[in-house]
C-alpha cells in the first residue's frame, strides 16, 4: 500500500515541499518571516463517516477538508500534509485508491503535497490526518482576541450538513445540491486570508462542532459573553434553527470584529452575516444568550451534534 501512495502524492506536485515520502521526515522551506501552523485531525469509520453513505472519494476530500479549515481558522495558508492510515485487512484497494484521490484533489487544488505519514492495519478505517501551514509572524486569529461590544459574523450556511445528516438517518436519500457541504465541505483558506490581509478580525474559529459549542469557545478565551439574534442567523436549505446552533461540521467560520469596521457582506465570493454582539462577561447572565423576533432573550445550551449516536447530543 505504502508504494500505491508514494506513486499517487508523487503525481500530486512539490510545491513548497524539498524532500518529501522515501526518507525518515519530510523537509519543507519555511520562509523566516512567517510562523508555522500545525492540526492533526481523526477520522475514523463509524464515528466520522459510513461507508454505506459516504463514498472512498468523500472521505478523504472530508479528511483532509478538516485540517484545512483548522489553518483557516487562523488566518493561516496551508503548506503540507501528512497521512497516517490504518485500514482493515479485506479492505479492497479501490476504496483506499478513491479515498486518496478525494485527498489528493482537494491538496492539488490548494497546492499543498501529501508530504509523508504511515500505513498500519486496523478492525476498522482510521485516518489521522497532519496539516502544516504559515502565517505572517504574529498576525495568526486567535480565539481569545474578541472585545465586548464587537460584532459577531458567520461566513455561509449554518445546518446543512447536520441536515443531511439527519436524513441519512432517516433512510431518506438526500438532494445532491443540497448534501454537497456534507460530503464535501469548503474550507475557507481565501476567505480567512482576506480577514487577516484587511486586519477585519479580532477573533475567528471553524464551525466544526456547532456555532453553539464554538461561539462559547471564543467567549471563554476572550472572557467576553453573547448575544445572537435567531432571525438574522443565516440557515442552510432543509435545515432549521436548532441544527444552525448545534448541528456542527459546516467548516464555516464564525469570527469577531470592531464594531467600527467595515465587514462586507461578500468576501472571496462567500456570504458574511452580521448574527451578534459580544458583551462584558457577567457572573450572572449566561455564556451565550440567544434573542428571538419579539425581543425576547434565553440562554443557549452548548451542545453539538454527536456524530452516528441516536441522538442529537452534547459531544
């Protein structure tokens, strides 16, 4: 297997990599005025991904899509990745084949090589996934950075992949358009890039586990609370409002800004949505309140979407 994947990340280009698979390390150029970036991710069968509902392809295009949108969350460029993969013993060769042609065709776009990792067998599929990237020294967008009284924006859709999802639960074959951020979700790297260039951000994260789950994320680095209101909060088609708050693996990114800067509404071609404002952290009020179209506010539940589980539960 090892010397299938040699001859696919071959095919796949250098890029900023000097010697990459057939030595002990990989050997990458880092340019001295930039910091380095680095996410490990798993995705392993049956937590992350079925393989009667996901193709080879869209696992590996959702394996690495994940590290992807780790670096984007920091303003970062990618710069390599690293795959570690252990598969069971019957597994047929096409699967693995497939998957590290989703994997490849989502590096090749970004121009990052599968610069080295590991093959082991394993009762069932697991890939751990390394992904290297850069960003200007001292400019990486930190969770903690959020000031009260600065606005809360998300780029794209919220709820879609959890919708999906849910149908898939349900017996129910999804819409192809519809299913597409599911199995093969965007990550950001343009988007988050052009946050950092303007100097619009002042605290981002992914939407990996739930804009519930992650906005408190921020609030609790950046000692700051929330409010969002539930009508400006931009769902996904086929989804509602709770799996907008909780569903989670959108990849889309939820950042923070001055309220004296001018965000567009349009950034790299995606859609950037004005949802909320920090405030001072309070002893008494809640992490995250959320207010509804008659003015009404209540507290938001952290809770994310716990993937293959029977329920929609806190992970």
């Amino acid at each position: 297997m090892i010397e299938r994947i040699r001859w696919l990340a071959k095919k796949n280009g250098r890029g900023t990599l000097i010697h990459g698979i057939g030595d002990d390390c990989a050997i990458l150029h880092v340019p001295r005025s930039r910091q380095l970036l680095a996410t490990t991710d798993l995705s392993i069968e049956d937590v992350h991904f079925r393989r009667k509902w996901h193709s080879a392809r869209s696992v590996g295009h959702r394996c690495l899509a994940r590290g992807l949108s780790d670096i984007a969350a920091m303003g970062g460029e990618p710069l390599a990745c690293f795959l570690s993969l252990g598969v069971p013993p019957r597994l047929r060769q096409k699967w693995v084949d497939e998957f590290l042609r989703g994997l490849l065709a989502l590096a090749h776009r970004f121009k990052i090589p599968l610069a080295g990792g590991d093959t082991s067998s394993a009762q069932k599929i697991t890939a751990d996934i390394l992904v290297l990237g850069t960003v200007p020294r001292g400019k990486a967008l930190l969770r903690s950075g959020a000031r009260p009284d600065d606005r809360i924006y998300v780029t794209g859709k919220l709820g879609g992949s959890a919708a999906v999802l849910k149908r898939l639960y349900a017996g129910e074959k999804p819409d192809a358009a519809k299913a597409r951020s599911h199995f093969y979700p965007e990550p950001r790297i343009e988007l988050a890039r052009r946050l950092r260039e303007l100097k619009l951000a002042t605290a981002m994260i992914d939407l990996s586990d739930g804009l519930s789950v992650d906005l408190a994320h921020i609030c609790q680095e950046s000692r700051v609370s929330a409010v969002i209101e539930a009508k400006a909060i931009p769902i996904a088609s086929g989804a509602m409002l709770d799996l907008a708050l909780h569903g989670g693996e959108d990849y889309e990114l939820l950042f923070t800004a001055s309220a004296k800067a001018e965000v567009p509404a349009e950034i790299a071609g995606v859609r950037v949505t004005h949802i909320g404002n920090t405030l001072p952290r309070s002893s008494r009020a809640s992490l995250i309140q959320i207010r509804d179209a008659m003015g009404h506010t209540k507290p938001v539940e952290q809770a994310g979407w716990q993937h293959f589980a029977k329920n929609i539960t806190s992970r």
